[in-house]
C-alpha cells in the first residue's frame, strides 16, 4: 500500500472516530439532561465556535488542477492541508517549496480572524487549573499534584494494566469534598467503545 493511500485511509479513520465521539456526546448530553429533569437546553458544552468552511481553491496558490492533485492524494479540507507534513504534501503536488507556501498559506486561512493572548492572559487562565486527585499520594506526586482539570490526560498500556480503573476512581475522586481531594463535582463517563 503506498504512503497516499495509506495517509488517506488514517484521515478517513480519524473522520469516523470523531463522528463517533460526537454521537457518544450528544447521547450522554442527552441522558443527563434527562437524569436531572432539565431541557437539553439547558445542558449545553460548550464548544469552540464552528469554522468557516472554505474549499481547496480558497487557498492562495491553489487552483483547478493543483485542487484536483490534493483531492486525489487524500487533501480534501483546507485543514488536511493545513496539518500535513511538508514531505507528504510534496509527495502529492511534485514540490517541496510549493507544498511549504500552500500549508502556510492553508493556516494563515484557517487562522484568519483568531485571537492570541498575552503570556500574562495565558498565566491568569492557568490560576483557574485544580487537579482530582487519583486516591494515590504516589501517584499524585508522580502527576504533579493529579490529575489536571482544563486538560485532555490520556492513559496508554497493555490491557488489563488498570486505565478504566483509573477512570473509575477519578470518577468517584472528582466528586468527593475538596478536604477529601476531590472537586466537589459531577462525573460524566462516555464509554465510546460500547465495552462494559
């Protein structure tokens, strides 16, 4: 299998894996939602706004026949673009300078318009962070203190090493009392795998 093929097959993967995450969320929204006796109104996550959509030709040193070379190779979002690596873009269009220019160019049209903040910014929104505590002083410690809040933490390792009990304890840790190391919260646990 060649490298397109494959980088366009790990593309279509990663699409439907989110599509997934997306359904689990909207059905565990939902459940809650009916669980507290609320409209789903009114709970709502709140999400990053949604991008504006552009096509390959929106891309300046894009046009018909360099489009129709990205969509063939797997590019088929500006993002795609965006996001690919010099070597496999070049692999697709013939150039590595060109593919350099079009992934710049790609960004500077995804990131039109955002805003960046300060370092200073940065620092106040971090004075927000807590961390859950795992129940394990040692592995607190191990954590810097637990597990952080405002982060994705992704557990990794053989079956059967202990990442869903982990989960499960974080779980019932986050909604113990703060004196008792938890955050005094609600847990929502989305199983996207349909394992247990």
């Amino acid at each position: 299998m060649s490298r397109r093929h494959s980088s366009r097959r790990r593309r279509s993967t990663k699409r439907a894996v989110e599509e997934n995450i997306d359904d689990a969320i909207e059905k565990a929204i939902e459940e809650v939602a009916g669980s507290l006796d609320i409209g789903k109104e009114v709970a709502v996550i709140e999400e990053e706004e949604e991008e504006e959509e552009y096509e390959l030709e929106d891309i300046e040193g894009v046009g018909r026949v360099t489009a129709e070379k990205l969509r063939n190779a797997g590019y088929v979002t500006v993002r795609d673009v965006a996001f690919a690596s010099v070597k496999e873009l070049s692999e697709a269009i013939g150039s590595e300078d060109r593919s350099r220019t079009l992934i710049i160019n790609a960004q500077k049209l995804i990131f039109k318009g955002k805003t960046f903040m300060t370092a200073k910014e940065y620092w106040e929104s971090r004075q927000g962070i807590r961390f859950i505590s795992t129940g394990c002083k040692a592995l607190d410690d191990l954590l810097g203190g637990g597990i952080e809040t405002k982060a994705i933490t992704e557990f990794i390792g053989e079956f059967g090493a202990g990442k869903t009990q982990l989960c499960h304890q974080l779980c019932v840790m986050v909604q113990l009392p703060l004196e008792k190391g938890g955050l005094n919260a609600k847990a929502v646990y989305i199983d996207t795998e349909g394992t247990f």
